[in-house]
C-alpha cells in the first residue's frame, strides 16, 4: 500500500486531455464493435447457424498506454503569390497614338501660355490706358481749375477797378456836384432840366402870350429856346408846328417877349431846351 502510494507520488503529473483522449478511445473501440458486427452478418447465409463459440485469451493483456496528444500542427507557409505577368509590349499603333497624344497635349499647353501671355500683356495695356486716361483727365481738371481761377481774378480786378471808377466818379461828383439832396446821379452837373423846369418856363412864357382865336382842339406846338448862361434868350425855333400858324407866332412873339428864361433848381440855365405849348392850358 505505501509502495503503491510512493509510486503515485512519485509518478509524472497526468497529462492533459486525458478524459478526452478516454472519450475517444472507448468511440473507435465501438465503432471497431459495430465494424465487426456488421462484417459477421454480412459473411452469413440465410442458414441458421446454431453453434456458438467462445473466445478467451490465457494471455495477460496489458493496457494500452495512455493517450499523449500530439503538438499542434504548424501554420500552413504563407502562400506565394505568383509575380504579375509583365504587360504586353504595346504595339506599334499604341506607340503612335500615344505620341500623338503628347504632342497634342504639348501643343495644348504651348497654346495656352500664348493666350496667357496674351492676355496679361491686355490687362497691362488696358491699365496704362486707365492710368493715361486718369492721368489727362487729372491735367484737364487742373488746367479748368487754373481757368476758372484765372477768369475769377480777371472778374475780380474787373470788378475792382469799375468800383474804383465809380468811386472816382463819385469823389468827382461830390467834389462839385450841384444836383439837390435827393440827387442820384454822378456827374458834377445835371445834364438836363429838372422835372418842373418846363412848367416854369410856361409859367414866364404864357402872361404874354397874345392869342385870341379861337381853334378847335388844342393843338400843341414845340419850340427849340436857346439861351445864355444868364438866362437870355438868343434864339427861338418852332420844330414842330401845332398846324396853326396863328398859335405858332403868338408863342414865338411871346418868347422873345419874355427876354430871360428863370433858372434851373441847380442855379443853371439849360441851353437848348424844347418847350411845348397847347392854346387852352
């Protein structure tokens, strides 16, 4: 009993899978069974056989050894692929066609670097157009700017001088101006009568006027009187005749009748003045 004990102690650990190496060892020996059962009653007739025989063995029969299970079988070597077959050799039309691809595609490429070309040298002659055009237009302004300035200057000094002219005129006047406070004018002396002058003269003129007919309408007659500074009459003139001759030598009888014409509101005489005279004023 200790001698049994020592050896399974001492005996080598059991080996793995053993239960599995049992379970198939008591499969083949049943399938070995169904074998020979099924050899035996392939071999026998239709007879029946009523003998029946025994086997035994007087021989010791050892056990089998127990089963080891074998290493795992390497990985299969990894399958070589085979070297692509090189490509065909491209025949002749290939060759031609495929060069006359490259020369179209050169002839493209030429093409476009042209029109490239082409088109920057555009855009550049359309800026140095845009820039001469910005440029002239610049210099046209300025020179209308310079223009103007000059023709407001001209303007200016126009303006300038006919106020310094007006301003002479008016120093002039005032230096010996003889118009009345409410004058307007710039000469130093009136031109002309006043406005009442000839009322004054008709007013001299008309108590020795002598006319006693009597002449439909009233007809009017203008008379041209000359006189000196002093207001002597040295001439009279009828320069538009009233159609009645009568009228017309009355007033001529009475001008001279008068001799001196009344003075001016300036103190002056004017000399020629036209008189008017109408019978029943």
């Amino acid at each position: 009993m200790n001698a049994a004990a020592d050896r399974l102690e001492f005996a080598p650990p059991p080996q793995p899978g053993l239960l599995r190496a049992f379970v198939l060892a008591v499969v083949a020996h049943l399938l070995l069974l169904a074998a020979l059962t099924w050899g035996v009653r392939w071999k026998n007739d239709t007879r029946e056989l009523s003998a029946e025989a025994e086997l035994w063995s007087s021989v010791p029969v050892q056990a089998a050894p127990k089963l080891v299970e074998a290493p795992p079988a390497p990985p299969p070597p990894p399958k070589v692929q085979p070297a692509p077959a090189p490509p065909p050799l491209p025949r002749e039309a290939d060759i031609a066609l495929e060069r006359e691809k490259q020369k179209q595609a050169e002839a493209k490429k030429k093409q476009d670097e042209l029109e490239r070309q082409k088109r920057l040298q555009a855009e550049k002659l359309e800026a140095q157009k845009k820039l001469e055009l910005a440029r002239k237009a610049a210099e046209d302004q300025k020179k209308q700017d310079a223009a103007l300035k000059a023709r407001e200057q001209q303007e200016e000094a126009k303006r300038l001088e006919a106020q310094r002219q007006e301003n002479l005129k008016r120093m002039a006047g005032l230096a010996g101006a003889t118009g009345g406070p409410t004058a307007t004018g710039t000469a130093q002396r009136s031109a002309g009568p006043s406005d009442s002058y000839g009322g004054r003269i008709r007013g001299r003129v008309k108590p020795n006027i002598v006319f006693t007919d009597d002449i439909p309408g009233n007809p009017v007659a203008e008379v041209e009187v000359r006189a000196a500074p002093d207001g002597t009459i040295v001439g009279v003139k009828i320069i538009k005749s009233s159609g009645t001759k009568s009228w017309d030598d009355a007033v001529v009888k009475a001008l001279h009748k008068t001799e001196v014409l009344p003075r001016d509101i300036d103190g002056r005489v004017p000399s020629p003045i036209v008189i008017s005279f109408r019978p029943k004023d």
